[in-house]
C-alpha cells in the first residue's frame, strides 16, 4: 500500500487545513500518517488516519532541540519509509525537506503558505538568521523529485530569484480551500452592522490597527460593532499580550471573543470582514471563507491578501499599517449598503470558482500521482 507522512507544526492547524486532502488519499487506497508536536486528537483515529508525535517546535531556536529534532524526523523517515511526505508550513518545509533527501525519500511535497516574518521584518540580527534560513531553502527544496506548492506569485517569485527554487518545481494552488456546503451564505441580518476580524492575535496580522480603526469611527459617530476574534500566540514575539486584550475589552471598543471554532457562522451574522495583515501570508484562510460566506473584504494591499480578493469587486485594498485608511474604507462600505452586498456576492462567485475544497483536493491528488509514478 502506498504510504503518505504528512508533516506539520501543530495537529490543530492539519484538522483545519488539509484533513479534507489526507481523507481523499486514505480514499483512494493510501495509508496515511501525520507527525506533528503534541498528543495526536483521537479524531485522525478516528477518521483512519495515524499519527504520531514529534519534537518540532514552532518557533525553538536552541541548537540541541534542534538537531534533535532533524534527528528525529530523519529516523521517522527511515522507519515509516513513505513513499511520498507532505511537508506544511515553514520549519517541516526546511527541516522535513532536508531530511527526506538524507532518508532517500522517494517523493516530496513540499506547501509553503507564506514565508512568515523572517522576510517581512527588519529587526535587529534579522538579516543574519534570513540568510541562514535562505540557504536551508536551498536544501530543502533540492529534492529531485519534489513539488512546491506556493499560494501566491510573490512568495514563489521571491524563491526563485533567490535561486531557492526552479521553477518547474512550483506549483501555484489558492488557498487550503473551503466546503462551501458547510459554510453558510445568507443574507445580511438587521441591525447595528457588525465588523469582524478573526486571527491570531500577532501584531502583524494589524490587530492594533483594526483596534485603532474601531476607535477612530467611534469618534465619528459611524454606528457598527467591531468583532476581534482569536487568540494571543505565546509562543511568538509579534503577539500582543493578554494585558492588551483585556484593555482594549475593557475600553468596549472592540468586543473580545477570543478563540472560535465558528469562525464561519459569526461571518455570515457580520457585515464586513477585515484583515488589515502585513505579515508574510499564504493565501489567508480567513478572507476565503469571508468570500464564502458572501461577505465584502477589506484588506490590505499585500501579498496574499491581495491574492484573496479582487479589489473593487468583491472587497477593497488599504496600504498596510494605516489605521485611517483602514477605517475610510470600513466606512465607505458600512454607509453603502447596495455596493456592501454585491461585493459579498461576488467574493461568493469567487469562492465557488476559485476556493472550493473539492478542486484544491483534487489539484493535490494529481501532485501526488505524478510524483508517485516519477518516483517508481
């Protein structure tokens, strides 16, 4: 039977991610296996699947942890002997991808939904680990029979002029798709409109600056509720702090909802959806299931959620870290509500014909019959 690992950073992120893909492969006859950090959900079990746990932390940067974790990922490898990994996100891209050419790994996935801070920050020693991590690029994605799976044309162009990528090897797929069956699409409810943003709490995402925007049309009298939903990210630096949240719960400018698992029913119950982010975004999943749910966006000109939407259509770009922008445009769309709900069926036209989980399964099964069958 031929055997799939699927490698990612957190289980969470795979049942919310790509479970739709492991499932069409278990389907069509695969044996399937996840790795991820943590006790394996009893749902993957449940569903068919096997897991298991490995030591990846997401953002650990202690050289022992790490060659443990190389080490780890490279005995797994020998041990399981798959015929083809899936590598998700960016260290089990970089250390999966080195360690699967190590284990003579047959065939290689490799799905990089972003690049992260590293290449959209400046701080101090940044420039030092980005080469460091540019250079682990290049190893990871030298396997001879890889795919690269990119979610929008600046990450993929970057990689290549960087010379860490060929470019017969990419492979353009938006987004991690959205069963549109599942996610409800109705008309607009009455009332105070609502603004929602569901993220995780890290600065870049522009939580500060949807904040900052709520306040600002406060002060003009705009009437609206402004919804933050998602939690802060202790493990990363860019998170705001539990202390922040409850201040800005407190001031009532923003109601805190924290994290949800029905991000998609408080979408279709807002008005307008929001991601004012200048982090290193994928195609932001957020903003799929906002054109979902039929639903105008207003986000920032960036790559990747600019990638989300098509601008003046099914929702509008602001320039990153402008909170009055940011507000001008919430605005414009809160007090015009005809043009509000054509941009919600548009961005639902665009989900039906870009977004919908049934083609991006069927792109990633046609990936791994390739490779398979090159790899024989």
């Amino acid at each position: 039977m031929t055997k799939v690992l699927f490698v990612v950073n957190d289980f969470g992120f795979f049942l919310s991610h790509r479970l739709a893909i492991a499932e069409r492969a278990r389907d069509e006859g695969f044996e399937v296996w996840v790795a991820a950090p943590g006790k394996p959900p009893a749902v993957l079990a449940e569903r068919g699947l096997q897991a298991v746990a490995v030591p990846l932390s997401r953002r650990g940067a202690h050289p022992v942890a790490e060659l443990r974790s190389l080490w780890v990922l490279y005995r797994l490898f020998r041990r399981l002997r798959p015929d083809l990994v899936h590598l998700v996100t960016i260290k089990p891209v970089l250390y999966g991808g080195m360690m699967a050419r190590l284990a003579r790994v047959p065939a290689v996935v490799s799905a990089i939904s972003g690049l992260g801070t590293l290449f959209t920050s400046d701080g101090q020693g940044v420039g030092v680990v980005r080469r460091v991590v540019q250079a682990m690029y290049r190893l990871a994605l030298g396997h001879p029979n890889q795919a690269v799976i990119l979610q929008n044309s600046e990450d993929r162009n970057a990689l290549i002029r960087l010379g860490r990528l060929r470019e017969e090897k990419a492979v353009m797929i938006r987004g991690s798709g959205v069963d549109l069956a599942k996610v409800p699409c109705r008309m607009e409810a009455p009332g105070v409109p609502i603004v929602a943003l569901a993220a995780r709490l890290l600065k870049q995402k522009g939580v500060e600056e949807f904040v900052a925007a709520a306040r600002l049309l406060r002060e003009r009298g705009v009437a609206a509720r402004f919804w933050l939903m998602g939690d802060v990210d202790l493990g990363n630096p860019g998170s705001v702090t539990s202390e922040q949240v409850a201040v800005w719960a407190a001031e009532g400018v923003v109601e805190v909802l924290g994290h949800r698992s029905d991000v998609p029913e408080l979408y279709a119950q807002a008005h307008v959806v929001t991601l004012p982010s200048y982090y290193g975004e994928g195609l932001p999943k957020t903003l799929i299931e906002a054109a979902a749910c039929g639903r105008a966006v207003v986000t920032t000109d960036h790559p990747g959620c600019r990638d989300a939407i098509e601008d003046g259509v099914t929702g509008l770009l602001v320039p990153v870290r402008d909170a009055d922008a940011l507000a001008d445009a919430v605005q414009r769309l809160l007090e015009d509500t005809e043009r509000r709900q054509a941009m919600g069926r548009a961005g639902r036209a665009l989900a039906e014909q870009a977004f919908a989980i049934e083609k991006v399964v069927d792109d990633h099964l046609a990936i791994y019959r390739r490779l398979l069958k090159r790899g024989q």
